[in-house]
C-alpha cells in the first residue's frame, strides 16, 4: 500500500528535524518519493509568514 506524511512548519530547521526523525523509522528502499514546497505569506508591510512543507510518499508493509 502506498501511504504520505505530511510535514508543515514555520522554520526549515524543525521540518529538517521531524522529518529526519520520520525517515530514520522507514526502510531505506519503502521511500518513493519527498515532495518539497516553500510558502510566503506577507501578513501586512512589515511580517512575512513562511512555510516550508513537504510530503513523504512511501510503501507500507
């Protein structure tokens, strides 16, 4: 079966972290494919929001 995780976060570090947590539980050859996609918000003059996500699609059992 095909299955995603899905990682969504403010700072680039905290994805990098959560993500390598994840893949450190997957079989090396189970991983198909990481989407990866950065997103900017201009709140108002002065603030930006980002967003740096990404998908992992992999194979389960």
């Amino acid at each position: 079966m095909i299955q995603v995780k899905l990682f969504d976060y403010e700072h680039e570090q905290d994805l990098e972290i959560e993500m390598n947590q994840f893949l450190k539980r997957l079989d090396e050859e189970k991983i198909v494919d990481i989407k990866y996609n950065i997103a900017i918000i201009q709140e108002d003059e002065d603030e930006q929001i980002y967003c740096f996500s990404a998908m992992v699609i992999y194979r389960s059992n």
